[in-house]
C-alpha cells in the first residue's frame, strides 16, 4: 500500500485509545465513492487521515477531523497504521499497526484498528478511532510478525493484507482476516501463500471482476485470485507515462477504474508533488490526470460497493446526409434507476469528438467538426425530473461560463428515485473534410450515466490523451446498451442489486446500408403495433433477416443475416439511390420467455417499418402482409424472386421496402416486431392460429410479469388483465382497425346461434378444428374472445330467444365432433368464447384434475356431449355462461350428457349467473364428493330433455347431489324451472347443504307425482331405486330432526307441520 511509515514514537498531544475505552468511533461513513488516504507527514511519527479532492483542477488531499483528543478535532490518528481498508459492510475502515518504512518480518505483532466519523448519532464529538482487540493478529495462534503493507475488503467483508518485505524473512501470503469474527480478544487470520514471490505496496479490490489489484513501488501490476492466492503478472516494470515517483496508494472506483498515486518528495525544496493517474487493468498502462500534493508514505481506501444502481440504453434513431461529407445523426438516450437506493445527481455523458484521429472514448474521432443542432430534451417518467443541460456540445472542454463538462447531457443535479426513468434525445451535425474522409466502417457510441454524492456531477470526460476519466464521488456507473428499450428492474441481495446489461456501443456508418432490430413486444395487448422503445421490447438473436434487391414482387434474394445478441442486423455495401426489400423468417424469431428451449413456437408480426422515404413506423402490419397465411421458409438461392414465396398457403409475411438516399446515408431502424400470444387467423392450426396460441403459451413461462394493454386508433391504451397470459383476437374483418391495413381477407362468418337454427344473427371469428386442440396446461392462460371485441368490435349480438339463447361471442370455437377444450393449468381463464359441438362422448369445456382458480365466464357453451366437466379436484368459477342443449346420453357413458358434471372434491368452487338449460341430462350433477360448493343466482331450466319417460335410471332434475358426502354446500336464489324432474335431489349421503330462496316452478315434466321442487330422499336402501329421489317421504313422528347420515339426505329433516293458518 504504501511506502512504509517510520515508527519514530507517538506525538505527545495524542492519546492512543486502549480497548478498554470502548467502541467510540462515532457513525459510520457513507459509501460515496470518496477515496480516502493515510499519510505520515514530514516529521510525524503517526498517520493522519485525508480525504481526496478531485474537484479541482490539481487534485489535493482534505484533512479528515474524525479524532476527538484532549476537547479538539484533528485528524491525526495517534497511531502508526497501514493497510486502510474500507469494509462495506458496516461502513467503517480498517486499518493494522505497522512499525514504518523500515519495518522488520521479524517483529512481534499487529493491531487491528477500526476508524469512524467521530461524530455519533447525536452529533457529539467521540474519538474515531479505536483498538478493536487486546489480542494481536494470530494465524494458528501465533502472532503475524510481519511489517503489513497492503489491505483490503471484499464484498463480504473479508479483509486482506500482505507484507512489506523491508526487512527480516520475506513473506509472501495473502492473509484473510473475517473482521465479523473478531472478538475482543481473538483476531484469527488464515493464510494462502502467493503463488508468486512479489511484493506490493497497495492492494485494492475490482468490483467488476472481484479479484485483488496489487502495486509495488516502481508501478508494476498485479491480479491476485483471493481464493487461491494465484498471481498473474500485468505489467512488471512501470509504463514510459508513469513518472519516477513511487506508488504509494492504488483505488479502484465503482466501474473499475483503477487509480494510482504516486508520493512525491518532501524532502527536496521545494517538495515535488505527488501524481495522481488512471491504470489500464489489462495493460498496465498508467494515464496521467493531475498533481496532488506529496507525502513521504501513504495509503488508500474507497467503498467500492454501494446499494445503487444506474442503466443506460442509447439508440441511433436517424442518419440524414446533408451533403456527401456532412450528415445530421440523431440518438435517443434513456436512463433508469434499476435498483432500490436513490442515485443523486444523475447524469448522462455522450463524447462525440475527443483530442486524437484514434481514440475509440469517442464516436467520431476523425471528423472535422460536429454541432448539436437540436439541443438535448429530457422526457421524465414515473416522477423523475432531470433536466437537459442546454450548453452540450459533445466535447470533453466545458463550454465558457459553464460549470459542466461539454459532453454532460444534463445539469447534473438532479436524483432518480427507485425505477424512475427519463428519455433524453439530440441531433448532432458530424461534419468530415471531404467525403473521401467519410469513414467507411461502423462509428461505435457509448454514453455514460453516473451518480455522485456530491453535486453538480460533471460526468464523464477526456484526459488530453483521451484517456476516459470517470467523475469524482461515483456511487453507480453505467455505459450504454445499444437498445431502444429501458434497462429492467435489477434483483438484489443483502443491498446488493446483481448485475444486470451488458455493455454494447450503439454503431453507425456513413456509407449505404440497411440496419435494424428484431424484437419481441412481449405485452402487446392488440390494436396499433408498437415500436421497440415504445414496446419496451426484448431484442431477439438468431433471427435471419433475408435482402432483397429491386422493389415489391419482382426483388430477388440477394443475402442473409442473423441477428446478433442485441437483436441487430445489418447489410452493408449497398448501392446509394437503389430500393431493397428487408424480410424477416417469421419461423426464426424466438420468444425471450422460452426460457425451456421448446421447439415449434412462432409468433406473428406486430410492427414494421416503411423506409422508402425515411424510416417510417408502421403500426398496422400486425399479422404481416397475408394474416389467413404462414410465412414461407428462408430462401438461399441467390436471384429467387420474392413473388416466388406467395402460394396458396404461404407468404411474405414480415417485409419492409427500403429506398437507400443518393448522398450515402443509411437507413437505419428498419425493425421488425413480434408477439407470441397473438391470433390472427381462423385456421385449424399454424402461425397466427388459436392453437398455435395455445402451444405458445403451453411453453413460454413468466405469466407473472405480463402487463398486456390494447392500444386504441388514438394512441390511448385499454390495459388487459395483468399477471397473465391473454389470448390477442385480431382476426381480419377486411376493414382497417387499430393494427391492421383495409384489404385483408375478411375471415369473420356468419352467424348461427345453434346448429339447428339457420336464423343468421351477426358475424364472429368461427374456428373449426380438424382435430381435437392440446390441453391447455400453462398457468394464469386467458383465453378471451373479447380481445376481438376490441378489435373490430360488437359483431355478433346477444340472442334472448328460446332454443338460441347467446352470450354473443366474436369468437367461436367449433370443435367439429372433436374432444373439447381442456383447461389444465392453474388460474387458466376461459372468457367471452362460444364453445360448439364436442364429440358425442365428450366434453365442450374441461377442467383438469387439480387444477385451481379456473375461471369459465360469459360463454356460450352449446350442443356438447357434456357441456362442462371438473374433473376430480378441480376448483373453478362458473359465471354468467349460457350452458345448454348438451347432446350425450348418459345411459351410454356413465356420467354424461348434463350441463355441468363435477367429479368429486371441487370443494368451494362457484357456479353463479348462469342459464343452464335444455341438457340432455342434469343441469348440475354431483357425481362425486364436493363440499363448500356455492350455488347461487342461476336459471336452472328445461334440463332431462334427453329422456322422454321417468324412470329408475333417468338423469332428469334441474340440480342432482349424487355423490356421497356432498356435504356443506350451498344453494340460493337460484330461480329452477320446468324441468323433467325434480329442482333439486339430494341423494342419501348428502348432509349439510343449504337451499335457501330458491324459486321452483313446473318442475317434474315427466313425473309430477314423483317429482318434488327439493327431494330429500331417504336411506340408502330406498333411495337406490332411483336418480332422481324417492318423491315424498312421510314425516316421522317419532323422529327427532338429529339430521343422522342413516336417515338420508340432510338427516330427512321432517316438513313443516302447519297448525293453523291466518289468512
């Protein structure tokens, strides 16, 4: 760490605190990115403590008043110390005792010392310093006789140090002290011996890879493997831009930036300053920044680890030519606080032109001159307020009468809160010599968001060799992602966000060529496409984008690209004034929630661009050129014409025509966007198709943070049920609506509202399978018809008439004698659906054994062999449906053919609103188990159609409880009418339940003598003759009403005896 200090006694005014005299360091310090030093001054014999100011244009060292000695503040530390450390953990600093700079191997023991603010939380003066333990520094209980020169923490609050090697044995070991487990009076340390004999003078802790930085005094660098102790040699000998000076203090910052000092003289007159400079980790190489003042030893420590979290994006939103050597480029910018702790004083660096024709700190490095022409505006969200800084020029200089750097895109005083965002945009003016000067490779850009905790915060800048200098005081830096979407949210630990983006500059080239995004709108909601940033969509890699030359039909494959990592594509050497087409295969676009690699997901087009005059959004391609259609699969064959991939079954679905400008500039953001939900046909199968949906969304995972919204004409937003996954109608009506073009085939059909009906009564998106759709098996999944509702509207009214009662769908589902549909996974919705015409021997709709929280709500669900099944276990709400004309006979398949048949153990589940009627069997049939059941509010009629006779086998009442132990549940204001049995029979087994305000008339259409509005029948050995109760049972004079299993359903409580009557 440092040039050791010279041990020559303690300074009579001060006293060393003993570990009797308690902890009385005072509060903790902050983990502000400030760079702390000791130092021994000229003529002391102990360390004093120094905080570094790098706000001034020679860098200089501020005493740090944090001892208390004798009623006056100063910051000498009345003790000799090295191997400063800051520990993260609790917030204070470490250091050990050191006997100076001719210090011996040999020599007895270390102190451990701990250094606070000397202030408590009162704000009274304490001392600041204090002996942690009575008990030397041992490893295996002896004493670590060595003179330290190094310290240092890690996240964990691991602390590590190393010899001097001035004098005695040399030692070279990488100690670990766990100052958690020190104790008043045990310091035990462990040992891992350098796997190389070298010997430092400062150590310090990279945050970015977490590996230990060493330095000896001539400047060579060190990585050191904490684990292991295994070192690796950067640079052994100090770079030709590191002056003679001996480096005493190495910091890192909270990016990683590696600072050095070096001590200078004190003993020459004048003194010779010291130097402060920036180190290349993997060169070695040293940057000069500044003067600081000298100190004949010295020692450092930062906090390196703080709570907070900034991230950047930047997008190259357009590239006008002026003229061949002069093009006005435009960026949008976009900062987040992505964690849980504030970050003050935010802000934005962009380095357009530095001092060199060959640094790569900054994007244009050979031109001539650039000129903001539309200074930086700032759009805040969620509560931000940053502000733009009106005098940025792009330059490292600060402009005249400006306290900020010229590449500072804002004030850089202002915070942002947790998740806050703000989007910042300009145009630049890139002006070269001449146009063959115009660079003909990509010019890569990268801006920098900072936090400091002091203000105005100045941001990033150039030294004169363009060497990037972070600001002063970093607690959280990013460099930019190139991506026209917010950075997420970060996850964390213990106060600790994780990582998150990978750093990627953000290109552009000068020359003509063709580049954009392909991305994932993961919330899209229906209606108007939405863009990347708009979206906030996920780039998607390995998606091939395919070149055509020419304009429409006619244009012939020329190439292909695949996107990278970031979701970009690019195709470079074109010809300046010629038209392309850009195609995208739909089929190579992946979902960024297929996190389990399935394969045969594919999602449909949402957005594209038309760039034959400029790039130009086009938010009503969603579904592609032919929604009724797949795209074709990739071409290869040079020269194949793009009218070639139009067939009966196939097009070019995600196309964009592209005319390149005369003077050179490129066309950039030519995107493609995509979602996984959507459906756009009425096919039985493929791209855009409801079972494609239902693949997708079998698959894809992260239900949970789904936020889809239907964005209207007008821009304005209709948000859809968040935290789930809803199915997105937009099947073609042959009109324009929000999202898609007038022309398109209209796949919407006439209405009938039962198969026997041929009464027209509106239009709908009818589906009819060839084959029975998979079960439904991911969670929170919504299948919901009135997304098409949002999309062309109310086409299909409702129907009130007799025999042809409807919900009025858009969207109808012809299971065309297949099984029904299945819904397996839990809290799966099934919405706003007609559901027609299941095999015989079937369901419409099923619930899965086990699955919970389904919802089934105004649907119609009509002419199945059995409408609706829960299977065992299954828990579901059943509302507002219109549930009739079921068509199975339940003599051929045991339980079949009613309205609603629940298996067993569908305890507390919902069945209210609904109109059940006219099914072949029971309207409601318990045939198993179920408790806490809520039956309520329904019309409940016409059901036993199926049967003409009553007899001991029919399955003819409105609500049947067969299954024994059906206990518990409960049925009321129910209004049960005309059906070919009883309203209700509750079979022997049966104890419990509640009929409460139920309205019952013309039930027992087959039988009125054997039919009852409630049939409460009798023990098991009578009731066994019948479905559908035993008709009335005799009250029992001698029965006591105890409501006994044995005497039959709900103990066969007796009637009501009336006495008397008062009219």
């Amino acid at each position: 760490m440092k040039l050791l200090l010279r041990l020559v006694g303690l300074v009579a005014s001060v006293a060393l605190l003993r570990p009797s005299e308690g902890y009385a360091q005072g509060n903790a310090f902050s983990c502000d990115g400030t760079f702390y030093q000791i130092k021994q001054p000229a003529g002391q014999s102990t360390s004093f403590l120094y905080r570094v100011d790098r706000s001034t244009a020679a860098y200089s060292t501020q005493p740090l008043n944090v001892n208390f000695v004798n009623g006056s503040s100063t910051n000498n530390l009345g003790v000799l110390l090295n191997a400063l450390a800051y520990n993260s953990q609790d917030g204070y600093m470490y250091a050990l005792t050191t006997s100076g700079l001719g210090g011996s191997n040999n020599e007895g023991s270390l102190y451990l010392y701990k250094i606070g603010q000397g202030t408590d939380a009162q704000g009274n003066q304490v001392p600041g310093i204090v002996q942690v333990s009575s008990s030397p520094v041992t490893v295996g209980g002896a004493n670590v006789g060595i003179t330290v020169a190094t310290g240092t923490f890690d996240k964990a609050g691991n602390y590590y140090f190393t010899a001097q090697n001035t004098g005695g044995t040399s030692d070279y070991n990488l100690y670990k002290l766990v100052v958690a487990n020190v104790t008043a009076t045990s310091v035990a340390a462990t040992v891992a011996p350098l796997s190389q004999d070298i010997t430092m003078y400062d150590m310090a802790l990279n945050p970015v890879d977490g590996q230990l930085y060493g330095s000896n005094w001539s400047g060579s660098l060190y990585k050191i493997d904490p684990t292991n102790g295994t070192v690796t040699t950067i640079a052994n000998s100090p770079n030709a831009n590191q002056a003679a000076a001996s480096v005493g203090t190495i910091f890192f910052d909270v990016s990683g930036n590696l600072f050095a000092y070096s001590n200078g003289t004190l003993t020459t007159s004048p003194a010779t300053p010291g130097n402060f400079y920036q180190v290349d980790v993997s060169t070695g190489a040293y940057t000069f920044i500044s003067q600081i003042d000298p100190a004949s030893v010295s020692d450092g420590a930062s906090c390196i680890n703080p709570g907070n979290a900034l991230d950047v994006t930047k997008e190259l939103t357009n590239v006008q030519a002026v003229n061949a050597s002069t093009f006005d480029v435009s960026y949008a910018i976009r900062v987040r606080n992505t964690y849980t702790a504030t970050d003050a004083n935010v802000q934005v660096s962009d380095l357009l032109l530095g001092n060199t024709t060959t640094t790569t700190n900054a994007t244009f490095p050979t031109a001539q001159s650039v000129a903001i022409t539309v200074a930086p505006a700032v759009t805040n969200y969620d509560g931000a307020a940053l502000v733009a800084n009106s005098a940025y020029t792009g330059l490292s200089a600060a402009p005249s009468g400006s306290p900020l750097s010229g590449a500072a895109l804002l004030s850089g005083s202002q915070a942002l809160s947790a998740g806050q965002r703000a989007l910042i945009t300009y145009t630049v003016r890139v002006t070269f010599a001449s146009p063959g000067s115009v660079p003909t490779g990509a010019q890569n850009n990268t801006a920098y968001a900072t936090s400091t905790s002091t203000g105005p915060n100045q941001g990033y800048t150039l030294s004169a060799s363009d060497v990037l200098l972070s600001p002063n005081n970093l607690v959280a830096s990013d460099a930019s992602t190139n991506s026209a979407a917010f950075a997420t949210l970060r996850s964390g630990s213990n106060g600790t966000p994780a990582a998150n983006d990978a750093p990627a500059p953000t290109p552009v080239t000068f020359t003509p060529s063709i580049s954009g995004t392909v991305f994932e709108d993961v919330n899209y909601g229906g209606g108007l496409g939405h863009s990347l940033g708009a979206s906030q969509g996920v780039p998607r890699s390995g998606a091939t984008v395919e070149l055509y030359a020419g304009s429409g039909a006619a244009a012939t494959y020329v190439s292909s690209a695949t996107t990278d990592a970031n979701g970009r594509y690019g195709f470079a050497s074109l010809t300046p004034g010629a038209s392309y087409v850009v195609r995208v295969v739909n089929s190579t676009v992946s979902s960024s929630r297929n996190t389990g690699g399935t394969t045969g997901l594919v999602g449909v087009q949402t957005y594209r661009v038309d760039a034959t005059n400029g790039t130009v959004a086009d938010q009503n391609r969603v579904g592609g050129e032919a929604p009724a259609l797949v795209d074709a699969g990739a071409v290869t064959t040079t020269g194949t014409a793009l009218s070639t991939l139009a067939t009966a079954t196939t097009a070019a679905e995600s196309i964009a025509a592209v005319t390149l400008s005369g003077n050179n500039a490129p066309a950039v953001n030519v995107d493609f966007g995509y979602n996984f939900d959507t459906v756009v046909n009425t096919s039985d199968s493929g791209q855009g198709s409801l079972r494609q949906f239902i693949a997708n969304s079998n698959a894809l995972d992260g239900e949970s943070a789904l936020d889809q919204v239907y964005t209207k004409a007008d821009g304005s937003t209709k948000a859809l049920t968040t935290k789930s996954e809803t199915s997105i109608f937009m099947v073609p009506n042959g009109a324009a609506v929000p999202g898609q073009q007038a022309g398109l085939t209209n796949q919407l059909t006439a209405t009938k509202d039962d198969p026997a009906n041929t009464g027209l009564h509106g239009s709908a998106a009818s589906i009819k399978l060839s084959s029975a759709l998979p079960a439904i098996t991911g969670p929170a999944t919504m299948l919901d018809g009135s997304t098409q509702t949002n999309s062309t509207g109310d086409t299909n009214a409702t129907n009130t008439a007799t025999g042809s009662e409807s919900t009025g769908a858009e969207v109808l589902l012809n299971l065309n004698g297949q099984s029904g549909l299945a819904l397996n996974g839990n809290t799966d919705q099934l919405l706003n659906m007609g559901v027609y015409n299941s095999l015989t021997a079937s369901q419409g709709v099923t619930v899965g054994s086990g699955a919970t929280g389904v919802t089934l709500n105004n649907n119609t669900l009509y002419s199945n062999g059995t409408n609706v099944l829960l299977n065992a276990n299954a828990v579901a709400t059943i509302t507002n449906n219109i549930i009739r004309n079921s068509t199975h006979a339940a003599s051929s398949l045991g339980d079949a053919g009613d309205g609603i048949t629940l298996q067993g153990g569908n305890n507390g589940l919902t069945i209210s609103g609904n109109q059940i009627l006219r099914n072949y069997a029971f309207g409601i049939n318990f045939t198993g188990a179920t408790s806490t059941a809520v039956v309520a509010s329904n019309t409940i009629s016409g059901n036993g159609v199926g049967y003409a006779t009553f007899t001991a086998t029919a399955r003819v009442a409105g609500i049947s409880l067969r299954g024994a132990s059906s206990n518990g549940n409960t049925f009321t204001g129910n209004t049960i009418t005309n059906n070919a049995g009883s309203g209700i029979v509750a079979l022997a087994g049966t104890q419990g339940n509640i009929f409460s305000q139920n309205s019952f008339s013309g039930n027992g259409i087959l039988s009125s003598s054997k039919c009852l509005a409630i049939d409460l029948t009798g023990p098991a050995s009578a009731a066994a003759s019948t479905e559908d109760g035993d008709g009335v049972t005799l009250n029992d004079a001698g029965d006591t009403d105890a409501a006994t299993a044995a005497d039959g359903a709900n103990g066969l409580i007796n009637f009501p005896a009336l006495q008397t009557a008062t009219l």
